[in-house]
C-alpha cells in the first residue's frame, strides 16, 4: 500500500496555512495542537469541513497537522480551515464532497481575496477626505 500524502494552502488577509494529509486516525493539530483545544467558535470553524466529510466519506481515515503564520487569531483560523478543505478533497478525490463544501460555504474552498484598503496621502484614513475650508 502506498502511503498517500498531500500538501495543500489556504490564506486568509495576511495569514497562510499549510495542511499536511496522510492516512491516520483522524487527528487534526494546528501549530502542533490539537484543534479541540481551541476556543469554542474557532473549534467549530475546524469542525465544520470535518463533519461534512465525515457525512460523505464516513469514519476519518487520515491525519491532519496544520501549520500556520501570519496575520491575527481569527484569519489564521480561517486559513486553515481553508486548508483542511482543500486537503480533504484532495486526499478523497470526491466530487461530492468538493459539491457539499461549495454548496454549504464557497469560502471553505476559495479564498476571500479582500484586503485592507490602502491610505491616501494628504488624508488621515483610507477613506476619510480632507475637510473643506469655506473662507
């Protein structure tokens, strides 16, 4: 038997995550921790992809370390679970599964590509304008 393993990537504002998957147990630890150890919200953002694969596939059989860097708590969250996505579909080669993600949220498969607007010089913020003076 061959030991199959797949690397795949999400990012997230400034946030990139690596998702490594090979055939296991069904562990996922992100930056060497195990997701279930995470606050509650972000816990059930990991838990989501992994629950619809588990309606599809079946019992998990496979292992997911999730590396992660960059960017704030939140985005690094939605990074990798951009990442787990990604690699969940890899690794099964199911269309279905690509289906149920897209079909439950886009943004487990693509990337949210919106970034911070730049600021203009002469204004104090990215949007705000200069006050006008009425002399």
């Amino acid at each position: 038997m061959i030991n199959k393993r797949i690397i795949t990537s999400g990012k997230r504002k400034t946030s990139v995550a690596k998702a490594f998957i090979k055939e296991g147990t069904g562990d996922v630890t992100i930056n060497k921790r195990s997701y279930k150890t995470l606050h509650l919200f972000d816990k059930l953002k990991i838990e989501e992809p992994l629950r619809i694969a588990e309606n599809i596939l079946g019992k998990p059989d496979f292992d997911v370390v999730i590396s992660v860097f960059g960017g704030g708590e939140k985005s690094q969250i939605e990074a990798a679970r951009i990442a787990l996505s990604k690699a969940l579909v890899r690794f099964s080669k199911s269309s279905e599964l690509e289906r149920a993600f897209i079909s439950y949220d886009r943004n487990l498969l693509v990337a949210d590509v919106r970034r911070k607007e730049a600021r203009k010089p002469g204004d104090s913020k990215a949007r705000r304008k200069r006050q006008k003076s009425y002399r």
